[in-house]
C-alpha cells in the first residue's frame, strides 16, 4: 500500500513512519525540511512539504492510496494550522481520487462528557489550556466530514512517549473509561490500522489505555 503521512518528522508522525515501513508499506513522508527525517529505506521517499501551502499537498497527495496527517501546533494561542491542513489534504484527494484520511485530532474537540472524574478533570483542562487548538480542530473535522470520502479523525488522550503495546481502549462516544494516557506508538498502531480497517469509517474514536 501506498501512503503518505503528513507531519512525519517526530511525535506520532514518526512512529507512523516507522511502524509502516515494518509492515512493507511503500511510503512517503511529507516534511518541512526533509533532513530532519535521517531514516533511509528503499520504501521510503521524502518530499518537501508545508501543510498550508495547498499546492505543494495536491503534488504529495499523487499516486497516494491511503493519507495520514499527525500535524501538530505547540503554541496556545489562536492557530488556523488544523482547518487549512484538512481543507488543502480533502480538495487534494478529491484532485487525485485518494479516497481515505486518517486524522490525528484531540480529545475534548467533540465536546465529550466524562464517564467519570479522571476523565472530567482531563476534559476541564483541555477546554481550558488548548481551547484555540481544540476550536480548529472542529473546523477541520466539519471541513473533512463534508469533503472527504472515506474518513477516520482519531481523538488521543494526553501523548506520552511510552513503548508501543498494541493494548488500549477505544471510545467513539465520549472518552474511555478510568483513562489518563495513550503512548503515541499505540497512537499510530492504531490510525495505521485504520488505512484498511471499515469500523471506525466516518466516525471519531478517542483512544487511551
């Protein structure tokens, strides 16, 4: 299979590069600045790309089965980084016919209630701490709901760096349960999953341990 990840060069974004290339996928890793990806692989091809710049994601976006965006933005104030990503990624699909996206969204971008007190702590924060990143977030999921054919925006509880488990939960309402935490290699376990997995198509599932 053939895929592009978007935001390839660290956090879940690199884990997803990793773990495609040990599952004999053919990929390409679409960065700002292609040295900071030292990986070299006979499956893999890096090319140069900004998010925001629509033409630069429809020349990524060719020959794609499958696309992964793991974007991320560590400022607190207001960004349009998460809507103008999703609206360049779903008009370059529909360009070159690439018929599925999987999206690395956020918990608490749904507006989710918590099944119990750790979970409602977790979601107080992040309507508080990350509201402007959790408000683009929703403009990116209404611009993907509305243009992209086939779909799967993944909602992480809190990232850490923890080792790949292959272990967690998954909630498509709400959060999971007694939950606090997701590695982000079981993060990209699961959205690499989801390039051919149908159970999740359209929806938004949260995951965490």
């Amino acid at each position: 299979m053939k895929v592009l990840i978007i935001g390839a060069s660290r956090g879940v974004g690199r884990c997803l590069l990793e773990r495609a290339l040990a599952q004999h996928h053919h990929v390409t890793a679409a960065v700002r600045d292609p040295a900071v990806v030292e990986i070299q692989h006979e499956r893999l091809h890096i090319v140069r790309c900004d998010v925001l710049d629509a033409e630069a994601v429809t020349r990524a976006l060719a020959g794609q089965d499958v696309v992964f965006c793991t974007i991320g933005d560590k400022s607190r104030g207001p960004t349009t980084l998460y809507s103008t990503a999703a609206r360049n990624i779903v008009q370059a699909m529909q360009a070159h016919q690439v018929r599925r996206l999987v999206f690395l969204s956020n918990f608490g971008v749904l507006d989710e209630r918590a099944r119990d007190l750790r979970g409602a702590a977790l979601l107080f924060l992040a309507k508080r701490v990350i509201r402007h990143a959790l408000a683009d977030h929703r403009r990116a999921l209404q611009d993907i709901r509305d243009h992209a054919p086939e779909w799967i925006a993944v909602r992480p509880l809190p990232l850490t760096n923890g080792p790949w488990t292959g272990q967690y939960r998954t909630a498509v309402d709400g959060i999971p349960a007694k939950s606090s935490h997701i590695a982000r290699a079981d993060v990209a376990d699961f959205m690499l999953r989801q390039a051919t997995d149908d159970s999740y198509l359209n929806k938004t599932p949260a995951i965490a341990y």
